[in-house]
C-alpha cells in the first residue's frame, strides 16, 4: 500500500508535470530554428525546456512504474489490465476518433486543412484509419510523419501498454538482477542505440523500471528522496556547465545522466514543498485535486492548441525579434493554453460530466 505522504506528492505533481508537457510542445525553436540565433533565448530554452521541463515525460513513466508495482498487493496481473482498460485504452480510442472527427469537420470546410493529418479524409481507406491508432506515417504514407498514433502525444500511452504487458517479466527481473535491469535500457537510452518504433522506446522502459524497482526495493519514496534527492541539483548543475559551457567535448549521451539528476531534483523539491506547506494534512486542498484530475484532460488536448501556437510562429505572426519578446511570447502564448483547456474542463465537467469522465479514463 503506497504511503500517505508518497500519495499527497504524486498527486501534487501531476498537475505541474502536464504543464511541462505543454511547454515542450510549444517550443518555437522546432518551427524557427533560426530563433537559436538569439543567445539569451537560447540558452533559457536550453536548460528551461529540455531538462526542466524534459523532466516531466520521464517522471511519469516512473509514477506509472511505481504505482503499477504498489498497486500489486491490492490488485492482481489481470485486475490491473481490466484497470488499464478503462483508464488507459478506452481514453485512448475515443481521443484519436474526437481527433479523427475534428480533421474530417475542418477538412470539409477547407478542403486544403492539413494541419493535424497530411493526407485528405476522403481518401482513406480502412487500412488506413486503422493505422491512424498506432502509426500515422503508414496511413500518410510520409515516413517523416509520426510513428506513432494520430494524436502524438499519445506515443507515451503506446508504450504504457507495451510496459503494462511486460510488467510480470520486468518485476522478476528487477528482483534478481535489478542493477543490469537498469544498466542495460540506460545506456541504449543514452546513446540512442534502439531504433524508434511505435510503443517502443528505451527512456520510457528505462524509468518505468526505475520506478518498480524504487517501490520493490525502496518504497517509502519521500524517506528515499529525503537520504539522496539533496544531492541531484549540485551534481546536475555542475555537468551542465561542464558539458554545456566549458567542455563541449564530453560525450553527447552525458544529456541522460543530466536528465536523470533533473529528474530526482524535481522530485526532491516537489517533496520538500508538499511536505512543509501540507504536513500533517491528510489531503491536499481542493484547488490541488481539481488541477490533478484536470492533468489527463489537459494532456489529450493541449495539441490541439499548441499546433495554433507554433503555426502563428512559423508564419511570422508571432513578435519574435529579440530574446526578451520571444520569450515573453512563448511563455504568454504556453500559459493561455493551459488557461484554454482548462477552461475546456471545467465547461465539460459541468456540462458533460459522464462524458469526461470517460474521457479522461476516470480521473
């Protein structure tokens, strides 16, 4: 059973990791790379978005690891995957049919729309709105669209189901060889030596197995992070320098270690925070659960409203010539986001609570 004080963090985290998530998908440099060209703006959104904010996809792996391997000894294998089928699969496929129904209304009022699925409705065929659940690039036929499913974000729900079937094997493994279980998916992940496949990915096996062996061999997590956490931001801090400013030689798979120690970092401090500002307390205020069951809502359909965001920069809309001005563009534009979808929740939770309760799995 997962401890009090271990429950009040992961639930306190939900809500600012999805937060991260938007501000990774609205980053500006992938639709003007030219924006590196500015040093300030370039190199906040080096450390902000890919280590602050690139922190929270692999925390939730480990959350869902962690959770997954707590929850064993309330649930069986096969409880769990009934569980997982309507928390995780059910959301799944009605998000990518919204999604498949939100192309076909715009592709009929633009004929040209190609915003979210390059290839016209009409001209699909079964085969293809089948692949359009796993890997987009074979129902575009373009190899350089996503392999992985319609609505993107969704790879990270792909390669949950792949984990949540190799959950037995991986639980024996990190009970008898749990060093090598580790080792072994860190340096693919670091060095990039696994080939991108849909539901695959070696970072997410990596810190999904981190989090079982966290909960099997350690699972009091904020005792754990409380001994150790302390000691991840110095550490973090001084390889980015190194890597970063003084010795750009060191080798480039150095960015995993550095992601690992902002992972741990984050976490500590997030602990710290709930443990001062709600000790005691037995539950979270209101305020918190409400922004921690918005988190999935906020997940399924950022997307939609960050490829506005990106599409107005790309286009030149956007007042992007100086550092000062993209920021403050991409950090108003990130924050309105949120603000929208949320906005979204809470109209459909007032409106159509059964139907966002399905569509957010129960949360």
């Amino acid at each position: 059973m997962i401890d009090e004080r271990d429950s009040r963090l992961i639930q306190w985290l939900r809500f600012p990791l999805m937060v991260g998530v938007v501000f990774i998908h609205t980053d500006l440099r992938v639709v003007r790379p030219d924006l590196n060209g500015l040093p300030l703006f370039s190199e906040t959104m080096g450390l902000f978005v890919d280590f602050v904010c690139g922190a929270a996809v692999p925390l939730f792996f480990f959350i869902s690891g962690y959770l997954f391997q707590m929850g064993y000894a309330r649930r069986t294998y096969v409880q769990h995957l009934r569980h997982r089928l309507r928390t995780l699969i059910l959301p799944y496929v009605l998000w990518i049919v919204l999604c498949i129904a939100i192309v076909a209304a715009c592709q009929m009022l633009v004929p040209g729309f190609r915003l979210l699925l390059h290839k016209a409705i009409a001209e699909c065929s079964a085969t293809d709105f089948l692949w359009m659940f796993w890997d987009v690039s074979r129902a575009t036929g373009i190899n350089t669209d996503q392999h992985g499913p319609l609505v993107g974000q969704f790879w990270f729900l792909q390669c949950l189901m792949v984990l949540t079937l190799l959950m037995p094997l991986l639980r024996w493994l990190v009970r008898r060889l749990c060093v090598i279980t580790l080792a072994v998916p860190f340096i693919v992940y670091a060095w990039g030596l696994l080939p991108h496949y849909p539901g695959i990915h070696a970072g997410a096996l990596f810190y999904y197995t981190l989090g079982i062996a966290i909960a099997t061999h350690r699972p009091h997590l904020a005792l754990w992070l409380r001994q150790w956490g302390w000691t991840a931001l110095p550490i973090f801090l001084i390889l980015y320098i190194a890597k970063h400013h003084l010795l750009p030689q060191l080798p480039d798979a150095l960015w995993a270690v550095e992601t690992l120690l902002m992972v741990m970092a984050e976490l500590w401090l997030a602990e710290r925070w709930v443990s001062r500002r709600h000790a005691g307390n037995g539950q979270l205020p209101s305020s918190v659960a409400w922004l921690a069951a918005s988190s999935f809502f906020l997940f399924a359909s950022h997307r939609f409203f960050t490829a506005v965001l990106t599409n107005l920069a790309r286009s030149g809309h956007l007042p992007l010539s100086s550092s000062t001005i993209a920021l403050l563009s991409y950090l108003l534009g990130s924050a309105v986001i949120v603000v929208v979808c949320l906005a979204c929740y809470a109209l459909m939770r007032r409106c159509l609570p059964q139907t966002t309760r399905i569509l957010t799995g129960g949360r």
